[in-house]
C-alpha cells in the first residue's frame, strides 16, 4: 500500500509542478502575486496548483478531507477537518516567497493524518525532482532509497532556527543564550527544504515558531522516521489538529535533547 500511494502521489505532485509552478518560475506578473498578509504572499501558481492536487488527492481517497493552505485561508472553518478520520494536508507550493522572487528553494509537500497524527508524508522539491516519503512507523525514503538522518560532523553543531515570526523579546533571547552554542546558518524559508536538510547532513538542528500544519506535518514525520527528533518544546509529537507555536527539529534524538533544554532556559 505505501509503495503504491508513494507512486501515485509522486505522480499527482510531479502533474502539479509541470503545469502549475514550473512554467511561471521567474516569469510571474504583477498581478500574479498577491499580499496575504505582512511577509505572506500567494501567487497564481499557488492556487493553481493546489486545484490540480485538491483533484487528484479526492480520486485517491475519496472519504478523506482535504484542508490545503489556500483553501484554508479562504476558508478558516476547513482547519476543523484536520482531526477527522482521515485528512489530506496540502502545500502546494511551499517557499512562495522564493518563488515569486525567482529564486530557489522551492517544493510541495502533501500529508495524510489519521486523528490529527500524520502517517504518511511527502516532499517534492520542484527544480531538482527530489522527492521524499515517510510512512509512520514504517521509515522514510529519498528517491525510492530508505533514508537515515545524518549529522553534519562540524562543531559547534549546525543550526537553522527560524526567528521570522517569534517577537522581538525572544527573538533576542534565542540570540544571547542559543547561538552561541551553535554555528547559524540562514533559513531557507522553505519547509520543504528545511527539513531534509536534517537528514541529509546539511543541517543539524531546527527550530520552528510558526508550526502550520500543511509545513509541518510532511516534514516532522519524514525527520522521526529518519531517526532524527521533530518535537514540541515539552517532547510531545507534532500533531497537526492543535494549535500551537514552537517545533524543534534534530538530526539525532540527543541533539534535540540538548536544544530543547537550552531553550526551557529563556
């Protein structure tokens, strides 16, 4: 069953890139990118793609709901569905404010909770074709080869943390007390990239303050499956029906253990 949703998936996501993102990269109008909110944009590519996968995820499996991140912006009440039986969870173009500046990292990421506990995942990078899957309990792959989450090797540890939405107070905190113990390293803004960059060696450690569930509950299972540690700040699993703020991501259980106790300290 999970090779067979990984093939159809891959093919759905791979359909929306090809049609909907791939052909509007570094070739949008201005009337094509819209301000959602300070620092959030959505572009036509953005809604375009999320029809295309929106359709294709239906035909899969029909009693699941479906809660994508623009039509959730549309309409807020759709969030309510992400405790149902089961859900599709939809990224259709993670790192929107890359993309609409021409730039790379970009991807789509499409999750499928049970309960509010997400049980498969994938990450597909738009320009490189990488494609990542994880099913819980089951492990996680890159290119149809089981994956384990390295460490980068370099010390102090490599960290990406990500203070775009934490205010100004602990923003500084993280600054005096956390990056002196690791070597920082810019944010890709991008979920999708975030996230293997905890398995592939890259990156060693995360952390999040926003933790929306369509850019997080692909990546957090992809990371625990690995081996590495995505949790909250108490070492409660990532569930994608709460709402709440604070993720911390590791390569290795240990190193999140180490993070997580600096940052009880703020």
């Amino acid at each position: 069953m999970s090779a067979a949703l990984d093939k159809a998936v891959q093919a759905l996501v791979q359909d929306a890139a090809e049609r909907a993102i791939r052909p509007r990269f570094q070739s949008l109008g201005t009337g094509e990118i819209i301000t959602k909110a300070e620092d959030d944009l959505v572009t036509i590519a953005d809604r375009e793609s999320e029809a295309i996968l929106s359709e294709g995820l239906a035909k899969l499996l029909p009693t699941a709901a479906i809660v994508g991140e623009e039509s959730a912006f549309a309409d807020p009440a759709l969030m309510e569905r992400l405790g149902d039986a089961l859900c599709w969870i939809v990224d259709p173009l993670d790192g929107t404010n890359n993309f609409a500046q021409g730039k790379p990292p970009f991807g789509i990421l499409v999750a499928l909770s049970e309960n509010g506990e997400a049980v498969s995942g994938w990450i597909y990078d738009v320009l490189t074709g990488r494609f990542c899957s994880a099913h819980r309990g089951k492990g996680a792959w890159i290119d149809g080869d089981r994956v384990s989450a390295r460490v980068t090797g370099q010390e102090p540890p490599v960290a990406g943390i990500s203070m775009l939405f934490m205010d100004g107070d602990k923003r500084a905190a993280m600054k005096r007390h956390i990056a002196p113990h690791y070597s920082l390293v810019d944010i890709p803004r991008c979920a999708a990239e975030q996230y293997p960059r905890l398995v592939t060696g890259v990156n060693d450690c995360t952390v999040f303050e926003r933790t929306l569930p369509w850019d997080h509950a692909a990546g957090a299972l992809f990371v625990n499956e690995a081996g590495g540690r995505v949790a909250r700040l108490d070492g409660s699993d990532y569930r994608v029906d709460e709402d709440r703020t604070g993720l911390i991501g590791a390569a290795t259980p240990q190193m999140w253990i180490e993070l997580a106790a600096r940052l009880r300290q703020l």
